[in-house]
C-alpha cells in the first residue's frame, strides 16, 4: 500500500495541529519558563562577566599588597625613628 505525498502531507498537518491544540505545546513554553528560573536562582554570570570580575579581583588584590609593603615600610621607619 502506497501513500500519495499529498495523504502524507495531509497526515503530518492533522498531528501537528493536535500537538499544537494539546497540551504538549504548553510543555514547551513552561519547560523553557522552568529552565530560566532555575538558571536563575543560580546566579549564573556571562563568561565575560566572569573575566571581568576575575581581572578587577587581580587588580584589587595586587593593589592591597602595594598597600601593606607601603604600610610596613611606614612602620618600619617610624620604628627606627624611635
């Protein structure tokens, strides 16, 4: 038994329009609304975001110890002074 292109074309518009007047469409849009909370309320940050963080932490970090070189320095100083 052979089926015309037109009958399988026919057939395949009836089951997509029962998948779009069913439920199952729903499940698309709420899963997607699902995944995105769940991202979320993880606080996922961009990779670039990520770098950019990452690089001012660096700087910071480097700054801070500039800071308590200059700090032991002062102290020492202030030391043989006394």
């Amino acid at each position: 038994m052979a089926f015309s292109t037109e009958k399988i074309n026919e057939l395949s518009l009836k089951i997509k329009g029962l998948i779009e007047s069913s439920p199952i469409s729903e499940l698309e849009t709420n899963l997607h609304a699902l995944i995105q909370g769940a991202l979320t309320k993880m606080e996922l940050v961009s990779r670039e975001e990520f770098d950019i963080q990452s690089a001012l932490l660096a700087r910071t970090q480097q700054q801070l110890k500039t800071l308590e070189q200059k700090i032991s320095q002062l102290e020492e100083a202030q030391s043989t002074k006394l």
